[in-house]
C-alpha cells in the first residue's frame, strides 16, 4: 500500500512538473511576440517627497497577452532573461520611456520632478553595446539624459566591478543617475559603493515593512540614512503602503517616497494628468 501511494505521488509530481513545463513553454512562445503584437506597456508609480509633491516616476512594465492575461514581470522578466528576449524588451522599454519623457518635458516639467526611473536587468546591463544603446535611445527622443535614472541591483555591482563602474562612469558622464533597486537585500558592503557614481538607494520594501513592529528594521534604515549621507546620495523608501510607515521614516530622515499609500503605478494619461495639475498625494478622496 505504501508503494501504491508512493508510485501515485510520483505520478502526480511528474504531473506537475509536466505542467510547468507546459506553462513555461506557452509563457515563452507568447513573450516571443509580446512587442511585434503591441501587447507591452508602461505603467508609472509616483515618486514623492515629505509634502506629496511628485519629484519622478518609476516605468513598471506590464504584459498583457489575450490567452495568458495580465503577466506579472517576476513571472516573465526571468524567462525574458533566460532567452535573451530581455535586449529587445529592455530596449522598447528605454525609447517608450525617452519618447514619453519628451512628450513631458516639451509640455513643461514641474520644478520637483526630477525624471523617469527604469528598471535595467543584469544582462541588459552586461551586453557590450549598453552604453551606446541609452545614448542613442536620448539623442533619438531628444531629451535631457538627467532625466533618466537606470535603476540596477547590487548584485550587478559585485560581478565585474571594474567593467560595470566603468560603464556606470561612462553613463554619469552624460549626465545619466542610477539608483540602487531594492537596497538592503543583497551583498551591501560600504566598500563597494565607493567604487560606483550612485545618486540614489531605494530602500527595499521589506524593510518599510517591518518599520512599524520591528525595531530593528529602525536600526537599519538609519544606518542606510547615516551611510547616504556620508555618501552624499538621496534615499528613496520603496513600498509604503501605510500612512504611519511614511511618519516613521520621516522622522527618522527620510524624506522621498514610493508606495501604494501615494499612489498605484498608472497608465501614462494619467500620468500626464498628474504632471499638468502638480497632483499632491496621495489623492485627496472627497469623505461622504
Ligand atoms: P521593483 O523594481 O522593485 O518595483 C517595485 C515593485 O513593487 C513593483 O512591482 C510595484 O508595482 C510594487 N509596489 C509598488 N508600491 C508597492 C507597495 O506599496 N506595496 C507593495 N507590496 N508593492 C508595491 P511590479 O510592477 O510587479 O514589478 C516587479 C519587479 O519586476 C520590479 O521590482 C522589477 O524588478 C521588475 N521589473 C518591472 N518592470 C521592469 C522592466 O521594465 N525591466 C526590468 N528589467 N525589470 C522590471
Ligand atoms: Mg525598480
Ligand atoms: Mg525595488
Ligand atoms: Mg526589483
């Protein structure tokens, strides 16, 4: 009886695993076509300082495919990485991002806003021709480059340091910032920041998290604070759900903002809504 339910089990693993097989090639096959057929698009979160006011935006990237539905990116950036799709998409995103961008910036850009965060995967980052690729991608849309900031992880600053810090300089130069996606959660050690033209952390969200039950979580965004000044580079707190987690870091110093307790990530009409009426958030909703 024991090998009955063992060889079933085995059955039903096999099933699975069939399964996932199966969902990963239908994922693969349809992100093949995901850009020629039009199905990618952007959504931008606000950024906020202490007052509300909108200082940027961070492009999210959305996939909707008709069999699949909406396709959330920690399902299909991995597979995008693993194919090498990721050039491709990595680059529509950059030119919607700067046409976008001049579209905002011949409109007139409010005095706090500060440009457009984009997310950069590691392999993006890595081919030989990046450099060139986000200056062609500027020149073509005709934007100011400081209106862009490459988001990218620190995991990509411990592999290769000297060839990324010197396509980091390279970019800087050009007046291009970077910020530090998910601050916190990967290999920090102050040593190798130094080497790297950073201008913003963007504390992970785990760490917003816990701010208001665990004290420890204090402990570390202090030190992060205490660090970026040294540094003379901005923080960001990423993922502020709450009204009281915004109170805490701010008393604590830090004063620029992400969340759904400002605002969703939105469609670019709206977007643009945001930036013609210098919206303060989050909404006011009318109390009934
Ligand atoms: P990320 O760069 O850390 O982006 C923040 C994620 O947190 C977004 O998820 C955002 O919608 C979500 N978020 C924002 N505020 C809150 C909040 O208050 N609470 C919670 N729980 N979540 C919040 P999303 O859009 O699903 O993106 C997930 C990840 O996918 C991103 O994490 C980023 O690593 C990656 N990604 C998104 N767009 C791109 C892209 O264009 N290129 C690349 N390479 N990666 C991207
Ligand atoms: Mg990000
Ligand atoms: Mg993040
Ligand atoms: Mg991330």
């Amino acid at each position: 009886e024991a090998k009955e339910s063992g060889r079933n089990a085995f059955r039903f693993y096999q099933q699975g695993m069939q399964q996932q097989v199966t969902e990963r090639a239908l994922l693969e096959k349809a992100l093949h076509s995901a850009i020629s057929n039009d199905e990618l698009y952007l959504a931008y979160q606000p950024q906020v300082n202490e007052n509300g006011e909108l200082i940027g935006f961070e492009a999210l990237l959305r996939w909707f495919n008709k069999e699949l539905g909406l396709v959330p990116p920690n399902r299909f950036i991995p597979v995008a990485e693993e194919t090498g799709l990721i050039y491709d998409m990595g680059n529509w995103v950059l030119e919607t991002v700067c046409q976008q961008l001049k579209v905002w910036q011949t409109m007139g850009l409010p005095a706090e806003f500060k440009g457009v965060a984009v997310n950069i995967s590691p392999h993006q980052f890595a081919k030989e021709n990046f450099v060139e690729t986000v200056q062609c991608v500027i020149e073509a849309a005709q934007i100011d480059s400081d209106l862009l900031d490459l988001e990218i992880t620190e995991g990509m600053l411990v592999e290769n340091i000297s060839s990324v810090a010197e396509k980091m300089w390279r970019l800087k130069e050009q007046g291009i910032r970077f910020s530090i996606d998910d601050f916190g959660t990967g290999y920090s050690s102050l040593r190798y920041l130094q080497h790297f033209p950073i201008n913003q952390l963007k504390v992970d969200q785990s760490f917003v998290r816990d701010l208001s039950c665990d004290p420890k979580s204090h402990v570390i965004i202090n030190t992060i604070l205490s660090m970026a000044a040294h540094m003379n580079v901005t923080v960001l707190a990423e993922g502020v759900e709450r009204l009281i987690e915004k109170e805490i870091l701010s008393s604590i110093g830090c004063t620029t903002y992400q969340g759904y307790y400002f605002s969703m990530p939105v469609r670019e009409d709206l977007a643009t809504e945001y930036l013609r009426s210098a919206t303060i958030f989050p909404l006011q909703t009318e109390s009934v």
